[in-house]
C-alpha cells in the first residue's frame, strides 16, 4: 500500500474510530463507567481480540500494519496536548499541604506492587510464553515491578476532572501521589532498557536529564510567561501567536523527555505546570481539550488494542496466572495506598476513595507494555494478561469510587 492509499485510509480509520468509540461510550456510561474507560474497551475492541476474529478480512482492510506508524504519531501527539493539560490543572500550592501524605501514599503504591510483581516474574522469568529467552530474571523483575506499581496518571486525572474534584484536596492528594508513582515507574524502566541494551548511560540520561529539565523548566521558563500570562488576563482571550508558542515550548519539551528516554508526555506535563494560572490557563483548556479528548485520545486506544490479542490466553494456566496478576495488582496498589492514607489521618472514606483511583493503570500501563512488546522484553501472551488487567483494574475505579464518594451530582445537592 503506497502513502496515497495510507493517507486515505486514514480518514476512513479516524471516522471509524470516532464512531465506535462513540456507541461503546453511550453503552459503558449507562453501567457508570466514564468516557475514558469506554475508549479503552473501545480500542480492544477494533483490535485483534474482537473485530479481527469476527471480521477478519474487515480488519486487515481497515488496520493494515502499514498503517500503524501514522496512528501511532497521531496517538503521541494526543497524549502530548493532554498530558500538557493535565499540568496546567495542577494545583502546586494545594500539593505543598500534601507532600508528606502524597510521598507515603506513592511510595507504599511502588514498593508493594513492585515487589509482588517481581515475584510474579522471578515465577515467570525463563519461560518464553511470557518473557523473550535473552530477558534475564533481574529485568524481567525490574520491568514486571514497574509495570504492576504503574498508575494510569492520565486517566485518573481525567476522572478526576469529570468528577469536578481538579481542585480539591482529594483529587490533588491522587494526582500527586500518582505523578510520584509514575516518575519512579519510568525511572526503574529506563534502567531495565539500559540493562537490555548494556548501556548504563540510558539510565543516567534518562534520570539525571530529568532532574534538569523539570528544575529548568520551573525555575528558568515558568517565571518568563508570566508577561504571557497578564498579557491575555488583559486582553481577556489568547492571540494565535501566543497559542503556537505555547504549542512549541510543549513539544520542545515532550520531544526532550521522550529525547532522553522517560517519555514525551512528561515533558509535555511539566510544561504545562510552568504555564500561567488563571485566564490564561482556561483559555488552554478551551482551545485545546475538546480536540484533544475527541479526536486525539481515541486513536491511542485503538493503537494498544491493535497489538492486544486476548485469544492468546487459551489455556487453564495462563488464566490462572492472569488471575494471580489481577490479585497482586489490586493488593499491591489499592490496599497498600488505602492503608498509608489512613495512616496520615485521612478518613475511611477518602482513603478507599484514594486506593480506587490510585489501583486503575490503563493509559500509562498501556504505553509501557507496549514499550515492553516493542524492545522484546516480553511476550504476546503476557502483553494480554497486561492488558486485562489495567482493562479490569480500570473498570473498577469509578463504580468504586461512586459507590463510597457519590456521585458528582450527589455531592453538588448535599453543598
């Protein structure tokens, strides 16, 4: 297929997308899930897992394997933009309130998913259903602990957001101590990739680079937008020119991280902490969020579902393996995360609301199988059981977290 047919094709997978990602989010809102979680199943859905097994000659028409370089530039360029949003919703002053809550809650939500995943894969390391016969044991528990301590920072900022909790101490304490669980996350992965590769420089780039770009870019370039920041407060809207120089500075910045190896949406969220607050900051949000939500997002979801093959755990073993993945993952994160709120005095109920929120993984476990898949440390078969159990892990935050925190509506009748 030449890049005339691709190209295309392109529009014909986008409208696609839109519409089935649509119908799946009418459907899951109606069982109380919110949009993020139905693009999710979405995306498994066009993929390998559904569509490909019933309509097989379909699927290979829709999603060649040509095509898939052009969707995954497309997803990166979505999870850049909202990842940049994210940021500029941060709240530093509230997290300062927070910091020691925040640090205790991440770090019980790595250590103890960390260390049941890499017993899981001390279990696992050898056999070549799950790891790549050149990854040893030591990386297949690095990556394996990283992968079960992950949280799904984008999603859960995003529930957050639909839940009207941006700004309130709940939802700061959660992205907080998720954006900390996360940072260490990619932290242990570069060294796994550094091991994989036998250059300890990867990691070194990778952490050291990090440290700089953040301090940078909060000490160095946050203080000179601030003439941005009065110049649109004044103007009362953001001109064209400051808009695609904020877009630059995004992508400089996610271009850089993904340059060193911890991975462009970090960039792209640190970026949009040093941006300005107030009406400059909703100016972002209203240009930017509903492109990015509607039309960017979904296609992430379909890239991952597109190398998702849930057929592959075919057998009573790997079942029971997935279900021994699902329990180390939910007692690992929402039980560890529940138990070190409480013991910074926070109450019953926000504290299970914390270890719900903090326990789903979907985007960003998605984005580090799918690094795993693509440097071959680890298998198809292990990718599925992955997958299923962010998709799981996923599902459950916000009936959860509903059923002990209300519901948006609940909440503004009882203010």
């Amino acid at each position: 297929m030449n890049s005339f047919d691709l190209s295309v094709l392109f529009f014909l997978q986008l409208a696609f997308i839109l519409a089935v990602c649509r119908v799946v989010g009418i459907l899951f809102k109606h069982l109380g899930q919110s949009q993020v979680v139905s693009e999710m199943i979405a995306g498994v859905v066009m993929g390998p897992s559904l569509m490909g097994w019933l309509l097989p000659d379909f699927s290979a028409y829709l999603f060649p394997p040509e095509s898939k370089p052009i969707l995954f530039a497309v997803c990166q360029v979505g999870l850049v933009l909202y990842m940049f949003l994210i940021g500029v919703e941060f709240d530093i002053e509230l997290i300062r309130s927070k910091l020691r809550s925040a640090a205790s809650i991440s770090l019980a939500g790595i250590l103890a998913p960390f260390a049941l995943g890499a017993l899981l894969a001390f279990y696992l390391a050898g056999d070549s259903s799950f790891f790549s016969l050149k990854t040893t044991p030591l990386q297949a528990m690095l990556f394996m602990g990283a992968a079960m301590s992950i949280t799904a920072f984008p999603m859960l900022a995003r529930i957050i957001f639909e839940q009207g909790l941006s700004k309130t101490s709940l939802g700061t304490l959660a992205l907080a101590a998720g954006s900390m669980d996360d940072a260490a996350a990619w932290c242990v992965l570069a060294v796994v990739l550094a091991s994989f590769q036998n250059n300890i420089s990867i990691a070194i780039y990778a952490i050291g680079g990090g440290v700089l770009f953040a301090l940078v870019t909060l000490l160095v370039i946050k203080p000179l937008l601030q003439a941005w920041g009065k110049k649109v407060a004044e103007s009362g809207e953001m001109s064209v020119g400051i808009l695609s120089s904020v877009l630059m500075l995004t992508m400089l910045g996610a271009w850089f991280t993904d340059f060193i190896q911890i991975y462009a949406v970090f960039g792209a969220f640190v970026m949009g902490i040093a941006m300005p607050r107030g009406k400059f900051a909703q100016e972002l949000h209203r240009i930017i969020y509903p492109l990015t939500t509607a039309l960017l997002l979904p296609v992430f979801f379909v890239y991952s579902g597109l190398n998702t093959k849930i057929g592959l755990v075919n057998t009573p073993f790997l079942w029971l393996i997935a279900a021994l993945v699902l329990l180390a993952a939910i007692v690992g994160k929402g039980v560890a995360c529940y138990l070190a709120a409480r013991w910074h005095g926070e109450s019953h109920r926000e504290a299970i609301a914390i270890g719900t929120l903090m326990n789903a993984r979907g985007l960003m476990e998605l984005i580090i199988l799918n690094i795993g898949l693509q440097r071959g440390i680890i298998e198809p078969a292990l990718f599925a059981i992955l997958v299923l159990m962010a998709i799981v892990t996923t599902l459950m935050a916000t009936p959860i977290f509903e059923r002990v925190y209300g519901t948006r509506e609940e909440r503004c009748r009882t203010q």
